[in-house]
C-alpha cells in the first residue's frame, strides 16, 4: 500500500494553515509542492485562492489561466478566476467563470454556493432558491454545507429587500452551525439596517474573524481591548479599519474618549484623511502608521467605538459639525468665483473594488442628466472618473470639474465649504458633507449599508442629509424625485 503522494500532503498541510489564517505558511507549504510537482493543478490553484485572498487578483489570473490551458476542466480553477474577476472589478466575468465551474462539478455543494452567491451580488435571485435547493433538505450530509446554504438564502433576501425573511434564515443557519462568523456578521449589519442596534452592534464585533476581512487571520494589536472602561490617566490607540467614509463617520467619537478623561489619544487613519482630521482636532495625535514608541494601555478600532459607547439610535452622537475644513488660504487654488446661483456638488460612483459597488453607484450617463439645467452650477467632487463614464462627463462642459485637483479629503472639504448642496451615492465624499454640517442628499440602493436605517428619509448619523431610496424599479424613479426636489431647492423651499 503506497503513502499519499508528497505534493498532495503539502497541499492538506497548506489548506490547514489557510484555514487558520495563515496565509503565508499556506504559501510557502504550495510553493513546495509546485517544486515537487510543477503540473500539480491543485498546487496552482490553492496559490491563486490565495493571491484573490490577498486582493491581488492580477497575480492570481497569472496563476490560474495556465492552469486552465493545460486543463480547461478544472472546475476549482474556474471558481477561483471568478473570484478573482470579481475583485478585479468584473462582475459579470465572475459569474460566467462560476457558471462554468458549476457546469464542469454539478454535484460539487462548494461550487453551487459559490454561483448561489455570484447571483445574490448580481441581484438576481430567481435562480437562487432552486439552485440551492439541494443543499437545504433536511437529510443533507454536511451541517455546515446546509447552514451555509440557510445563510445564503438570507443574503438573497438582504439584497431583495425582505430583511425579516433576512433574519429567519441567518437565525436558522446559527442555530444548526452556531460557530458561522460570516452569517452572524450579516446578521448584524441586518439588524443595525432595522434599528436594532443592541443586538446588531453585537455581532457585529464578529467581524474581525471573517477571513474575507483579514486574510491574514484575526487582528493583534498593541494594549488591551477597549469595551468602554475607565479612561482617566489611561492612553488609547484609535485604528481606521475599513473604507474612508467609516473613518469618517467614526470620528465624532473622538470627542466621547475624551469626556471619558483620555489622557492620551492617538488616531492611525489613511494618509488622505490627516489633513482634514489635523484640521478638525489640532490637538489630536493623527498618524498614518503606528508609532514605534507608543505601546497604548488599550486599543480600539474605530468602528467598534460604537459599541464601546452602547450607541443606539435614540443615542447617536450627531453634534454637527464636527469636521473643519483646512482654510482655503492654505489651497488658493480650490476657491470658487463668485456665482448668483446655488451651487451644487455631485458625485455618482465609488469604489470600484467594493464588493456592492454595482448597487452603489450610478453610470453617470444616468446620474448627470440632473445637471441638465441652466438655474445651477454643478460641481465634479469625483476623483477618480471611470472610463466608460468620461464621455458623459466631457458632454457637460458647463460642470466644474474639480476631482483631478482634488489631492486629499482637506481638499475635497474645502470645496465642499463653498457649496450650497452636495448630491451623491452612498461614498466618502457624503459622509465629510455630512460631519461638515452642510446640506447633503444621498442615494441609495434597495439595501443600502446597515448606518442608513429602513424606513427614513432622514438619518440620526448626519442631521443635515436627506435619503433617496431605491426600490425594486431601480435608478430612474429616484432619480426623478431628486430632480424634483432641486426644483424646490432652486426656488427656496
């Protein structure tokens, strides 16, 4: 009887470390079977899983595609170039590689989860429930392949807008694998999206141990966890986790620590958000990297803040404004001449990497027909213009286009200053209009991010915005009903 083959005992080896978060262990352990093995399909292929894990989806197309010349039936492969078009911002490419997976390994419970999903992010849902099918009956094998499949089924109902559906099947999913950090995170953000902020800020700690977040495993930090402890004589270490408009929205809590009598505090943000953070608390220690001497009695993400402070709706710091914008001396360049009409900033697209982005944001072939009027002046407060985008964008020569001046968020709150309304999409550009205390309208998806609470035109995070919500016909309506409103500002109501 002959042992396991040395490539194929490396690659479990590989997948155990994976699993624990050790992705360069991972790395090295596949590294050595490819040398044992260089045709090894598997080997590749684990490498490329890995390079998507790591958001370099360049380097795990350059892994995957010769793995698929050699065998053009190798269905892990295709699920791993779906994963990897998808970070690379190609959506429609993913779901035609995981498709394709699926059509190789029908039978394969990992492969339908993964097009079960590739629909649910594409927003379309009437394949769902019969493709999952299989894996919801009570007599399947695997729990956790059925949990998961439960999971699913309430993302399928986040992005269809049934969000107490949502919450039936995380719930169920919980009951049968309690141990799913990925569906009690999503359930978390779908009660803070209903309100519930006791239970939804509760699980939304979680979220530190989702590999997708942190493919290196969970976090370490400097200091002991800050749960809302006594700060007197105490010194804290704040670090922005996530995507500029979380740093942004998080900030205000900085005033909180110090009533709770911080003797010191330092804040590790992105370099585009010192200035305006410099700008707006001049006596707060800003970094862009964690100082090498200061070793904090605690630490706390930024976004966890919340629930250190048992925030809840009706407790919502909301004291506006609590960004300043850098003077406009400093960047002469940004000032705006003097105009007899409302001037309006707009934005219309984010992120292009974010997982939602698709919902978010708008082609501004669409997004730009509300500037088509003569009684405003528009200004571009978009950084970065997408290709397919700039032809709309070059029709309006009216529009102040700005974002190519724009070299940081001090920038962009200047500008911000000189406006009478900013319009946007759910992006950092919105979350600074709102903490500047200036009049802001935010469009959003049918299931927007869990800060926008259902059922509200309003939101206690920002007093000065307005939300215009999708529904299930899309872009068009709210668009219109933003039309209509500019004609009610123009005139001064």
């Amino acid at each position: 009887m002959f042992g396991i083959p040395e490539a194929d005992r490396l690659i479990q080896q590989a997948e155990v470390l994976r699993g624990n978060g050790d992705r360069d262990g991972a790395e090295r352990l596949l590294q050595q079977a490819l040398a044992l093995d260089p045709d090894h399909l598997l080997a590749a292929t684990r490498l490329g899983e890995i390079a998507v894990d790591r958001k370099d989806p360049a380097r795990a197309m350059d892994l995957l595609r010769p793995v698929l010349v050699r065998e053009p039936a190798f269905a892990p492969a295709w699920g791993a170039l779906a994963h990897a078009a998808w970070v690379s911002g190609d959506p429609r490419t993913g779901l035609r590689h995981a498709r394709r997976a699926m059509e190789i390994q029908p039978q394969n419970p990992h492969l339908r989860l993964l097009l079960a999903q590739f629909l649910v992010w594409l927003d379309r849902h009437r394949e769902v429930p019969h493709l999952l099918a299989p894996l919801l009956e009570a007599d399947q094998p695997v729990p956790a392949i059925r949990a998961r499949a439960m999971s699913m089924m309430g993302e399928m109902h986040v992005a269809a807008g049934n969000e107490a559906a949502a919450d039936d099947w995380f719930r169920a999913a919980l009951a049968l694998v309690p141990g799913l950090v990925a569906t009690r995170l999503a359930l978390g953000m779908n009660r803070l999206r209903q309100g519930d902020y006791e239970e939804g800020l509760r699980e939304y700690e979680i979220r530190a141990q989702v590999t997708f977040f942190h493919p290196a495993g969970p976090p370490t930090r400097p200091g002991k966890p800050w749960r809302g402890e006594d700060l007197r004589g105490r010194s804290i270490l704040i670090e922005d986790e996530q995507g500029f408009g979380d740093a942004v929205n998080f900030f205000r809590y900085i005033r909180l620590l110090r009533a709770r009598g911080a003797a010191r505090i330092v804040l590790q943000t992105y370099p585009p958000l010192v200035p305006l953070f410099r700008a707006s608390d001049p006596a707060l220690q800003i970094v862009d990297a964690r100082p090498a001497d200061f070793t904090p009695d605690f630490h706390c993400f930024s976004a966890s803040l919340p629930h250190a402070f048992e925030t809840r709706v009706a407790t919502i710091p909301a004291e506006i404004p609590y960004l300043t914008a850098p003077a406009l001396r400093t960047r002469p360049h940004l000032r705006l001449p003097p105009t007899e009409r409302k001037r309006v900033g707009i934005v219309w697209s984010g992120d292009p990497r974010h997982l939602r982005d698709h919902f978010r944001s708008v082609p501004a072939a669409r997004f730009l027909t509300l500037t088509d009027r003569a009684d405003l002046e528009f200004v571009s407060l978009q950084a970065s213009v997408r290709e397919e985008d700039r032809a709309a964008l070059t029709a309006r020569s009216a529009i102040w286009r700005l974002g190519d001046q724009l070299r940081d968020y001090g920038d962009t709150a200047a500008v911000i200053e000189q406006l009478d309304l900013v319009i946007g999409v759910d992006t950092s550009v919105v979350h600074v209009a709102g903490a500047l205390g200036r009049p802001v309208w935010i469009l959003l998806p049918l299931s927007p991010d869990w800060r926008w609470i259902l059922g509200r035109d309003d939101t206690p995070w920002y007093p000065t915005a307005r939300l215009f919500r999708c529904d299930r016909r899309g872009w068009a309506p709210v668009l219109r009903r933003v039309a209509t409103a500019l004609d009610a500002f123009v005139a001064g109501a």
